[in-house]
C-alpha cells in the first residue's frame, strides 16, 4: 500500500483533522510542502515521485540492476534532507525536462522502459512549458486521471 491512510477522510468532508504536517517528504507534493491545501492533485504527483524513487533509488536493490553498479550519490537525496521549503524548491527544480532527464539517468538500463511514461507524467501534471503549472484544475477530478490512467496503459501496452 502507498497510500497512510491513517487520516483518511471522505471525499469533500472537510480537513482531515491532522494537527501536523503528515505524510513522507520524499513523496509529498510540491504545493502540499509549501502548506497548501491538499487536493487529490497533490496525490497524483505523490505517485508520480513514488515512481521515480523506486524506479531510480530502490530498484538497484530489486533485481533491476544487472551487472550495472548503482549510482554513487542521487539527485533525489535533496528529497529528504532540509526544511520543507527546500524540499519543495529541489523538488520544483527536478520537474524541469532537464533536470527530470538527469534523475532518469539514475535508473538501471532494465527500467528505461519507463521514462516515455515518466515524461508523459510529467507534462499532464506540471504542463508542457519551461514554467511549471501548479495548483488544482477546477472542475471535474477527471480531467487529471483520464490523461494519467490513459498514459499507464499506453506504458503497459509497451510491455
């Protein structure tokens, strides 16, 4: 399971009552960092940095690895070290074409399979500018999980 689901709550029910800033910094959103209110955006882009941590720092130790040696030291270290603020701003400079290209560098060869979805991940969340688009669309919630189950699939069907 990815998600805690310690403070689970009922969809437009309210806050979840936490009295703290919950979750695990490595895989929390950007705007949820910066204390925004927490929207089922900010889970999406949860899962896509669960996808790029265990593709680029846990598969080495999954059997992904081959003959080839893990990277000595990892971009995404400045997901869990410092305050939130700088965690946030690691993470908005990692969301750049550039930088994300640098983070899939970490990856085993036997997963560059993945980072076409990776990309495609990318560009629905953050859009498709040098400038990253943040915040919740409004409207219908599905307008961000069509575009994203469509890109699993599209990934899976690659298989």
């Amino acid at each position: 399971m990815l998600i805690d689901l310690d403070l689970a709550k009922i969809r437009d029910s309210g806050p979840s009552g936490a009295r703290h800033q919950t979750g695990t910094m490595q895989f929390m959103a950007v705007e949820v960092l910066r204390k925004t209110d927490h929207t089922y955006r900010h889970d999406l882009e949860s899962f896509f940095y669960v996808l790029l941590w265990m593709c680029a720092r846990q598969a080495w130790s999954n059997g992904f690895a081959g003959e080839q040696k893990p990277p000595k030291d990892s971009l995404l270290r400045k997901w869990e070290i410092g305050s939130l603020k700088y965690i946030a701003d690691a993470k908005e400079g990692h969301m750049t074409v550039n930088s994300l290209e640098r983070i899939m560098e970490e990856f085993p060869e036997a997963l560059d399979v993945v980072k076409p979805l990776c990309f495609g991940l990318r560009t629905i969340l953050f859009g498709d500018t040098a400038r990253l688009v943040l915040g919740t669309p409004a409207g219908d919630p599905d307008q961000l999980y069509r575009p994203i189950i469509a890109a699993y699939d599209e990934a899976i069907s690659k298989l």
